[in-house]
C-alpha cells in the first residue's frame, strides 16, 4: 500500500511539474494575417511513408538534400511524419517541413504549414533532439522567425509588422534571425542592433557550441553587405583574434577563413552592384568543405546571372542554387542564407562579392 501510495504522488506530482513548465511557456497570440501572391503552391507535398528512428528524429531532414529531387522527397517524409510519426517528434517533423519548403522557395507552402503550427496550442515535444531546440517555447519562436523571413521577402510589410509586435528576440541565435530579417525590409540600423546584440551573447545556436563561430561569421558578411566596414572589425574582432589554429573543427576553421576574407575585402571596397562592366567575372571563398567558384554575367549594368561553377560542398542543394538565384533577383548581397547551410551561404554570397568587385574595378581578376 506505501509503495502504491508512493508511486501514485510521485505520477500526481510529475504531472503538475510538466502542467506547469507549459504554463510558463506562455505563447503569444499569432496574427490573423492572409498574404496573397506568395510564390509557389499551397498543395502540400505528397506524403510519404517513412519509417524514422524514434531516438534520432533529426537524421530525417538529412535524407537528402543533395538535389532538388532529393529535397522535395524529404519534404514528403516529413509531412508524413509530421502526422503520423512518434507524438512527441511531431512539431520538430512539422516545423523542419516549414524550413525544407522554404528553401524550396515555396512561400505559398511554407506559410500555410507555419501558420497551422503557430496557431497550435502547446503540444507534447521530446526536448532531447539533436540540433534541436530544446523547448517547445524555443521552436515556436524559431518557427516565428521563418514566418517573418517569409513574409519580407515578399515584401508584406504590414503583415510583417504585426509580427515584429509580438515577437522578442531571448538569445544571441534569435537577434541573428531577426536581424536578417530587418535587413530584408531595408532596416539596416534595426538589423545592426540585433547584430550587436547576437554577438555579444552569441548563444543558442542549434547546433551545440557553434554559436560563437557561427553567429559573428554570418554577422560580419551582413554587416559588409549592408555597407559597413567599421562594424564588421567591431563584430567580427574577437573570432579575427583568435586565429584560425584556434578553432577546433575544421568547420570552424572555414569560418574563421571567412571572417578574414571579410576584414580583408571591407579594407579594398564595398560590393556596390552599381557602375559594372559588361562580361563574365569570377569570386571564390572557401566554403564547408573545400573552395567555391561563383561566376556572374553582367549585361546593361546587371546582374543578368550568378552561379555556382565549382565546388564540393555535399549539401543542402539550396545553398548552392537558391542563394545565388535570389542575388540576381534582387541584384544585392543583402538575402537570407539557407538554414543548415551558413557557412556555405556565406561562402557563395563572399564568392559573388569578390566577382562583383572585379567588376567594378575594385579587384583585379
């Protein structure tokens, strides 16, 4: 009877302690907002049955992400599994289904499986994932960010207003998110507070401990981008300082090659994609894994194509198709990077920058 007794408070007990940690993880109240003409479907991919190891749900997203065919594959396991995988593995399946989308560049999509997940009530979430937040709290603000990203880039601003109202940035990682997102709407002093702020604290990152290495690398290349020698040396210094042999993997150590590359390029000039010269120009940046070529084609003054020729970065596919689609869209360095790809987003966006500044006559070819 004690032993029954004993179980049963301590069942009672383990019940109110997790009724009260979702009672702290206060959601705030999403917008009703409906954006038109976002691009892409709003027809879901097809699911696909897909049997995911229960213990390592984060493996899912790295099925394949190697082509285009690859990733839209992967997107039909995840809407799978995002209704019918393991409870509690669910919101990670359907928040990543939001991020593949995305860099599928299927806005439409995107949007409507955000939207149904930020609507949601708090669901039971596993909070040992891998590269994973660590909260369901934590996940719906990641899975705010995106909705921002989505709605800047296609310049709903009213709507992304209405965000920016409820949203408030906890750590390093999330002022990072938030403040591409400012440099999207053209904010560039709202984006360099958040960028100050992210390297400060430069903490949360999803992957454990890269958020010192990560965070001032991709801050120091917007900064450069938006046009700011003087605050990349401010952001980017004390990763600068502590030298390449520092860092511990060799990840590290090409984001550390990259904040160089940056200190470097903000003392020759700034990438002005303006005044070029006709003919084809080639950059090239270390990237993930080895080296990346960007060559772009300028005609009547722009950028009429940029693309990746060489490289052996092994994924994702959308690092190395995306990131330079949307640079010749909206003829500027100032776009979002791919998530899981920072490092080889950034090499692409310093690949075009050294391309542009030949064509400017500020780098010799």
């Amino acid at each position: 009877m004690c032993k029954y007794l004993i179980s049963r408070w301590i069942s009672v007990g383990s019940f109110l302690i997790f009724s009260g940690c979702l009672a702290a993880q206060h959601l705030p109240k999403i917008p009703n907002v409906n954006p038109v003409g976002l691009p892409g479907s709003t027809d879901l991919p097809k699911a696909i049955t897909f049997q995911a190891d229960i213990r390592r749900p984060n493996l899912v997203p790295f099925q394949g992400r190697k082509s285009k065919a690859e990733m839209e594959k992967t997107a039909g396991y995840l809407v799978f599994l995002s209704k019918r995988g393991y409870k509690t593995n669910r919101p990670y399946y359907q928040f990543m289904l939001g991020q593949f989308l995305a860099d599928l560049e299927q806005d439409a999509g995107t949007h409507q499986v955000l939207m149904d997940f930020l609507r949601k009530d708090i669901q039971p979430y596993n909070s040992d994932i891998i590269s994973a937040p660590k909260t369901y709290n934590v996940l719906h603000q990641l899975a705010l960010l995106n909705e921002m990203r989505i709605l800047v880039r296609n310049q709903h601003l009213d709507e992304l207003e209405q965000f920016l109202q409820i949203f408030e940035p906890r750590t390093g990682y999330e002022h990072l998110l938030l403040a591409e997102v400012y440099m999207l709407s053209g904010n560039s002093d709202m984006a360099k507070v958040h960028l100050d702020s992210a390297c400060t604290n430069p903490n949360n990152h999803p992957e454990n401990n890269w958020g010192p290495t990560f965070i001032p690398m991709r801050a120091t290349v917007m900064v450069y981008s938006m046009g700011d020698p003087d605050l990349v040396k401010a952001l980017g210094e004390g990763m600068h300082k502590r030298g390449r042999d520092a860092e511990k993997w060799p990840q590290w150590k090409s984001s550390w090659q990259i904040v160089d590359e940056v200190f470097a390029l903000s003392e020759v000039s700034l990438p002005n994609v303006s005044n070029l010269k006709e003919g084809i120009f080639q950059g090239a940046c270390v990237g993930f894994i080895d080296s990346i070529f960007v060559e772009i084609t300028v005609q009547n003054g722009n950028l009429n194509r940029v693309q990746v020729v060489r490289g052996k970065e092994d994924r994702p596919y959308s690092a190395l198709e995306v990131v330079p689609a949307r640079i010749q869209s909206r003829q500027t360095l100032t776009v979002d990077c791919v998530t899981g790809a920072t490092v080889t987003s950034c090499a692409v966006i310093l690949s075009t920058a050294k391309a542009i500044l030949k064509a400017n006559g500020s780098l010799k070819e």
